[in-house]
C-alpha cells in the first residue's frame, strides 16, 4: 500500500495575514520600548529632582543645626525620617511614582520584596546611596543607624568635621 503525500493547502490571502499579524506585533513591540524609555527617562528627571531637593533641604538643617555649635569641633547630628521632610507636591514630577518609592524601589507583592531594576537600568543606586555619596563629596558622613527591631523610623546620623559647613 503506498502512501500518499498530503500537503495542507492554505486560504489565499493567508500569508497576507500572517503578514500583517507580524507587522502589528512589531508596531507593538516598538510602542512598548519607546514608551518604557520615556518612562525611564522621566524617572531619571525625577531622581535628580528629588535629589537636588533632598541635599538641598538636609544642607539647610545641618546648617541650622550647627549654627548653635563650636565650629572646632567635629559635630554629629542625627535626622529622623528624612525621607519625608519632602512634600510630593513640592516638585513637578513627570511619573506617578511615590517618593518613598526612590528610596526603596518599586514593592513586588509576590516575592515580598522591593524591586530596584529600574534604578539598576539606569546604573544609579537608590536615594539614600546618591545622598550618602553627595555629602561625602562634601565631607560629611552619612550613615543609617536606624533598628528596625526597635522602631521604624529612620534614623541617620551625619558626621561633620569641624568647620566644614
């Protein structure tokens, strides 16, 4: 018994569809990439706005604080819950994202854990690091010596040398 060969026989405009179904694909893909580049760079606008402001308002109390001080000696202050001395409103943001967000990532239900990819994209670390590497360039010491056991407040301590502000 010999068998025969069966080829499948497609509609005539079949390949006009795949086509165009193809087509739509990539017209989607490209939207979705321009939009997530948009969007990274107006969290990277945000970043350094947030930033700018942050170092700009914690300078101002360190400066306050350490006026009532002796400028010959090394002084440590300590701030708490600096990450909400900044109304949201204060600036004009071009995404919807939470400035708590900046200093913990985006939070991901799933894994229970905050998720910094974006900030990882963009190769920079999130607030408290920029903050920290900004008043070192300063010369002032930035450190978290917050215990989560005892409360969740954030407590950071800056270290300044003497007659450095």
């Amino acid at each position: 018994m010999a068998q025969s060969k069966t080829t499948q026989t497609y509609p005539k405009d079949f390949y006009k569809k795949l086509d165009s179904a193809r087509n739509e694909t990539e017209k989607k893909n490209d939207e979705k990439s321009s939009m997530h580049k948009k969007f990274i760079a107006d969290l990277k606008e945000d970043n350094d706005a947030y930033l700018d402001m942050y170092y700009c308002v914690i300078l101002d109390r360190l400066i306050f604080k350490c006026s009532r001080l002796d400028d010959n000696i090394e002084k440590e202050i300590t701030l708490w819950n600096i990450k909400n001395i900044i109304n949201e409103d204060s600036i004009d943001k071009k995404t919807k994202i939470k400035i708590t967000t900046f200093w913990t990532g985006f939070f991901d239900a799933k894994t229970k854990k905050f998720n910094t990819s974006y900030w990882d994209e963009l190769e920079i670390p999130l607030m408290y690091e920029q903050l920290k590497n900004k008043f070192l360039a300063e010369g002032i010491k930035m450190e978290d010596i917050s215990d989560m056991e005892k409360s969740y407040n954030q407590v950071i301590k800056f270290t300044i040398p003497a007659r450095a502000i």
